[in-house]
C-alpha cells in the first residue's frame, strides 16, 4: 500500500459515505505522536458556504506558491542555514494573479474535505531554539495525516494532503472559530479517484541513505 498511495486529486462525484470517513479516521488515529499526546484537530468541512470560501482562501495560498516555483524558488523554503529570511516574491502581487488549475478551482467541489490542526501548545518541538527551522512539532501531526491517506486507500479512495491554505490561517481561523493555541497544518481531500494508481516516482534508498557519517558511503546492502 505505500507504493501505491499517490496525491490523488481528482475525484468522480460518487459521495463518500460518514461510516466510511468514521473509519478512516478511527484507523487514523493510532498515529503516533510526541509523547502521545495526539495534539490533532479535524474539521469536517460540510457547508457549502464555507466550502467556497476555504477553496477560495487556499487560491490565494495556490498562487502565493506558483509565483515561488515561476522564478524557480522552493515555495517559502529557508536559506542555505536553515532560516526564513521573509519572502522571495511580492506575495501582494502573486495573489492578485489568477493561476487556474483544475484541482483548486473545484476543491469545494471535492467529496471529502477535512482540515487538519495541529493543538501548538501539546507539541514537543525539541528543535525549538537551535536557531533554524523547527520540523519536529509537525511530527506528532503528519503521521496522523498520512495515516488518514493510507486508511482512505484501504477504503478504495485516493486522497491529498495539501499545505497552501496555511498561507490564509488567519483568515481560515476567523472563518471557522479555531483558538489562538491551533495552528493548521493542512487539508486533506478524499473521494474516488478518477484515475487507477500510477506508479509512484521517488528516490532509491541509496540516494538518501549513508553509513557512519553523512557524506558517508551510500548504503547498499549488496555490497557490504
Ligand atoms: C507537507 C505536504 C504538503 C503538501 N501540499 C500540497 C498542496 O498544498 N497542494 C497539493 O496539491 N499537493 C500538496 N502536497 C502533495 C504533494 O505534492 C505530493 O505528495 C507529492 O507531489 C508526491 O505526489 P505523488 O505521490 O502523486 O507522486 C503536499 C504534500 C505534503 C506531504
């Protein structure tokens, strides 16, 4: 199964039953996370109205993050040291900028929708501090939310964790009554895929993979 869960991200109409998105979650839900404190929210996002304006704000996050890759930039990616030195494109002038593309302009349109967010204040972020980036504390979330992918599969459905619709959050917190000490780490679309899996492209173990040191000999158990 975890060759063959790909973002899927289009969907036939064919609704998803509640039963079946209970069980995706409940077989989600034994994620592990830091100190198993299971700091994860879902939001199940049903009206309509709110369902446009979340397809809306995540556009703009959508066109935040084409802009990046137009001047051939990692979206929002920190520097050679690890940090974010603010941003690499006028933000202002990349949400003016309409980027149609056919997952986004229908994602109020997708089956099932649920927003994912994280409780800040019970994550274990032991990189706080070190001076770059924190990766840690999405840690004890994202399994959750791989899981719920995988679950889906297990369900014969496709499914996408997306991120740009953090670009909004204050928006999106406003809109759907999320306290200060939340934060959102993504969206996650499910429904049928259009599509039969593909296979998945990604790199082989011996290209991220070293023995004793970083800059070590790559591992490859054929050779040892
Ligand atoms: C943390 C994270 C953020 C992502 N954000 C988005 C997103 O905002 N929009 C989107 O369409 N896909 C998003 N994706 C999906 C990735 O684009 C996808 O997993 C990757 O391209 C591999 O696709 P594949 O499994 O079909 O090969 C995200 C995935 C992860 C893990």
């Amino acid at each position: 199964m975890l060759r063959t869960t790909p973002a899927t991200r289009e969907f036939t109409d064919a609704p998803v039953p509640d039963a079946v998105i209970h069980r995706i979650l409940d077989r989600a839900r034994f994620a592990p996370s830091g100190g198993n404190r299971q700091g994860w929210r879902v939001v199940l996002l049903r009206d309509p109205t709110i369902r446009r304006r979340i397809q809306e704000l995540y556009d703009l996050g959508w066109r935040e993050y084409m802009a990046h890759v137009d001047a051939g930039l990692v979206p929002f990616a920190p520097d050679e040291h690890g940090r974010w030195n603010g941003p690499a494109v006028d933000l202002d002038a990349a949400r003016r900028l309409p980027r149609p593309n056919a997952f986004t302009d229908s994602l109020d349109k997708v089956p099932v929708l649920l927003l994912l967010i994280a409780q800040l204040s019970v994550l274990a972020c032991v990189d706080n501090g070190l001076g770059r980036q924190s990766i840690v504390g999405g840690g004890s979330i994202y399994p959750f939310g791989h899981n719920i992918l995988l679950a889906a599969r297990n369900e014969g459905l496709g499914g996408v964790l997306t991120s740009v619709l953090v670009r909004q959050e204050p928006a999106v917190r406003e809109l759907l009554r999320i306290p200060e000490d939340h934060g959102i780490a993504g969206l996650i679309a499910l429904g049928h895929p259009v599509r039969t899996v593909r296979k998945l492209r990604r790199r082989p173990v011996e290209q991220f993979t070293t023995v004793d040191r970083f800059d070590g000999p790559a591992f490859d158990p054929g050779r040892s």
